[in-house]
C-alpha cells in the first residue's frame, strides 16, 4: 500500500474543497451572512492546515494499485463529507453534527435526502453549498483531481482512480489517456451544466435560483433551495428541469461519440436505447394513471419529470407523488432500483447492470438446455468478460443484503415498513425522497442517531458502489506497505 501517495492525494483534495468554498464564504459575506461567512473561513483553514501534512510525507514513487484506488476513493469520500458538513455546525446553521453530516453526505453523494425542515434557517452561503456538493460530487472529486495533475506514474496507475469512483460495472476511457479522459468529461459536464443555466435564465427566475437549480440537476442530487421545490416555479423551468436530469442520466461517454460523429455507434447503444425506451414507458403509464388529477400538459409534464427525476435519481419533484394511485407509486419504486446509465452522474442499480444480468440469465438457460453447446455474452457486438459478470453478480448480492440489513436496522425506530423500505433503497441508490413519512413533501429529520448512520452509510455505498467502502475493513488490504 502506498500510504504516501494516497495522503498526498488526500491533501490535493482538501485544497480542491477549500477553494470551492471560497465563493459560498463570497456570497455569505456578500449577503451581510457573518455567522456562516465566519463559517466557511474557519472550515477552509482547517482543510488547508490539514493539507500541509503532504509536505511532511512526501511519495518516494508514484505506483497505484487497484487497491489504492479504492482506498483513496473511500477515505476522500468520507473526509470531504465529515469536513464539508462544519460551516452549517459552526454557524449553527444545522447545529446537531449528525444532522449536518447526513446534510453533507447527502450532497456530495448526489442522494438530495434531507432533514431541512425551515429553509429560512439557511442562509444564501449555505445554499449555495448545498447545492454545489451536488455538482462537484456528481462527477467526482477524484475524477476533477485528475484533471488538474499528473499524480501517478501514468495513464495505466491513473485509471484505478478513475474506476474506484466512476459509476457502473465497467469503466473504459474515452481516449488512450486516463487525465485526457477525466477533461474531457468534465468538459462536457461543464458546457451542459452551462446550457442549463442559460435555458433557467430565460425563464425568467433570479440567477441565484437558475444556478442553485443548475447545481443541483447536473449532479442529478435534487436538493431544494425553498420549501415549494420545482414544483414552484413555472411550467417552462419545470420542463427544463426534466429535459436535463434524463440528459445527465446518459452515460457521458455517447456525448462523446455524438461530438466525434460517431452517430450510429451512439445511437445504437443498448444501454442508451434501453433507458430512454424505460423512461418513454414509464412515462406512459404514469401519464394515464394521473390523467384525472392534472389534465393533458399537467399529467405529461408530471409523469414525465417524475420519471426522469426518480430514474436519474435526482429526486426533484413538482407534485406528491405519495398521493397518487398506488400503481404509479409502486413503478416509481421500480425505477429507483433500475437508476440510469453508467458513466453518468445519475445513480442506482444501473442500466447496464439489468442488462448484463439479462443477457448472462439467458446465456446460463441456453447452457443449461444445451451443455455443450459454446457462447458467451455480447453487447454492442462485444464480448463481456466473465470478470464483468462475476462482478456484477457479486454488485447484485451485496446490493440485497445491504438492503435488507438496512431494513431491519431502521425498524428500531418503530417508522413505518413502507417508510424504512423507501428511505433503504433511496439512499442506497442516491434518489433522496422515497415513500411514506420520507416522501417528496416529507423527510427524514424523525430518524434516530442510529437510523441517520445506517442510512448515510447506505448513501457512501450506493454513490461508490458498494466495494470501495468496504474495503477499507478488509485487513489484508493494509499490510504490506511499498514505500
């Protein structure tokens, strides 16, 4: 284990989190905020003091292994959420730690769950803070870090990074280059995040609720910045909101042969074909079950934003779906166990994921009838390795017991079944509102200490999901150190 370099790169991202902050301790100041200005300073001397541990322990080599790849994506993941969460306690802001903890770590992970009850405690910093979590973790700390600096010895070393914090089951670069790659993503995400903004903007709401909004849309995380949510804005800015949360739920590697005019391979991809048929659906279904309630435009931009919304798992939301007719509520729990595509900000189980398990569930069939017979699993014409498939029946095992366990950890709070179900696999698949106490006009402030641990540790595993977190309590994986 190269314990140097993994406190080096630890050190690099509290510098990155630092600056970050800098703008939310701007408009604190701006706004005459001086408790949560006082806030932010404190927190970012803090992170920057704690970098200065890299200059006591610099790297004798730049070796990465996959190992540490997913220590260091858990270890940062962890640190910028136990830091990022003390500008709401020092200002008191959110003053019980946990609670601000479950904040932060609901933000960075892009799950949008909250425990706000008055938005009128939050200040316009932290605000703004809130909803950046969202944008900074919907692509990756680590992932932004390597855009800025060589940190290994290449581009082989720099893609166990990219792996251990990049969604889905199989992460492949974009060009021969890992750093390349990493621009190039963020490239993307930047000018559609940027697209957005303009398209709010047009809308005619105040820049600070267009840039909020944008934060919160990208990272597919879905925190509000007032009590009415999207639901208060107009019709125009609702389906803006809806367009761009199924656009970021698309693996940003289709973006990519889409600028290259690689139109056929795009278009033609399964995992891309599958979600927007899924969405279309659902849609669908949802538009002719609350058809009585909202008329024409309202029950098609209602289902469609709802669907995109759970799906994606941003957790946006412009009506209560918990009133709704039990058949659409019970699809909409379908679809925060499906999630979006790999390569995308957007959470859950992953497309690519249902679609692998499918094709390998007909392969073992076809073997099953036929043992001699000699196949493997393709998709999009390629062959999907064994290791890839092994992995994604590992994903789907830890993925249940993770639930279950869960489950029965929060049913100590005496909650609802239908309310600790929700909470489980909406925080497990980084959605933010489930069903019940927890739904969109809910939250999940009548938890327990116990219950908010349970549920922010689902909200770490489903945003690295699921091996990199544990990992860290695998002994063997400490020994042995190689510098």
């Amino acid at each position: 284990m190269n314990y140097r370099l993994i406190v080096r790169l630890l050190c690099s991202v509290l510098r990155i989190v630092a600056a970050f902050m800098i703008p939310a301790a701007v408009i604190s100041l701006t706004h005459h905020e001086m408790p949560s200005f006082y806030a932010f300073l404190i927190t970012i001397g803090i992170m920057l003091l704690l970098s200065l541990i890299s200059y006591l322990y610099k790297p004798k080599k730049k070796t990465f292994y996959a190992r540490e790849g997913f220590v260091l994506a858990a270890l940062t993941w962890v640190m910028v959420s136990t830091l990022g969460c003390l500008p709401f306690v020092i200002s008191k802001t959110i003053p019980k730690f946990i609670d601000a903890l479950f904040e932060t770590v609901s933000g960075f992970t892009t799950t949008g769950a909250s425990i706000v009850t008055d938005y009128g405690h939050l200040t316009m910093g932290m605000l703004y803070w809130r909803s950046f979590t969202h944008w900074l973790g919907g692509m990756g700390v680590l992932v932004f870090l390597l855009t800025l600096e060589t940190i290994t010895n290449g581009s082989g070393d720099s893609m166990h990074i990219m792996r251990a914090e990049s969604p889905g089951p199989q992460v492949s670069k974009l060009v021969p280059h890992t750093i390349a790659s990493a621009r190039i993503l963020y490239a993307i995400y930047i000018a559609f995040t940027l697209l957005m903004l303009v398209l709010l903007l047009l809308g005619g709401i105040p820049v600070f609720d267009a840039v909020n909004i944008a934060f919160a849309t990208a990272g597919t995380g879905g925190f509000a910045i007032n009590a009415a949510g999207i639901g208060g804005y107009s019709p125009y800015i609702q389906w803006v909101v809806a367009v761009f949360m199924m656009l970021f739920g698309v693996n940003f590697g289709i973006y990519y042969l889409i600028i290259q005019r690689s139109y056929r391979k795009a278009f033609r991809n399964s995992e891309l074909l599958l979600y927007l048929t899924t969405i279309l659906f659902a849609t669908g279904l949802v538009f002719v079950t609350i058809f009585r309630q909202y008329g024409f435009e309202g029950s098609l931009r209602n289902s469609f934003f709802q669907v995109s919304s759970i799906m994606t798992s941003t957790g946006f939301a412009t009506a209560d779906f918990n009133l709704w007719p039990q058949f659409a509520r019970t699809l909409l729990v379908a679809l925060m166990l499906i999630g979006a595509c790999a390569g995308s900000t957007g959470g859950g189980f992953k497309v690519s994921r249902v679609i692998i398990l499918f094709k390998a569930l007909k392969h073992e069939v076809r073997r099953a009838l036929h043992p001699n017979s000699v196949g493997a699993v393709h998709i999009d014409g390629d062959t999907v390795s064994r290791d890839t498939i092994s992995n994604t029946y590992a994903y789907l095992v830890a993925y249940c017991l993770i639930i279950v366990f869960s489950i029965l950890l929060l049913g100590i709070d005496g909650m609802d079944y239908e309310t600790n179900v929700t909470a489980v696999i909406s925080c497990l698949n980084n959605i933010g509102p489930g069903l019940g106490t927890v739904g969109p006009m809910g939250g999940y402030s009548g938890y327990s200490v116990l219950s908010k641990i349970v549920l922010i540790v689902n909200m770490l595993l489903g945003r690295l999901e699921i091996f990199p977190l544990l990992i860290l309590f695998v002994p063997g994986v400490w020994k042995k150190a190689r510098n």
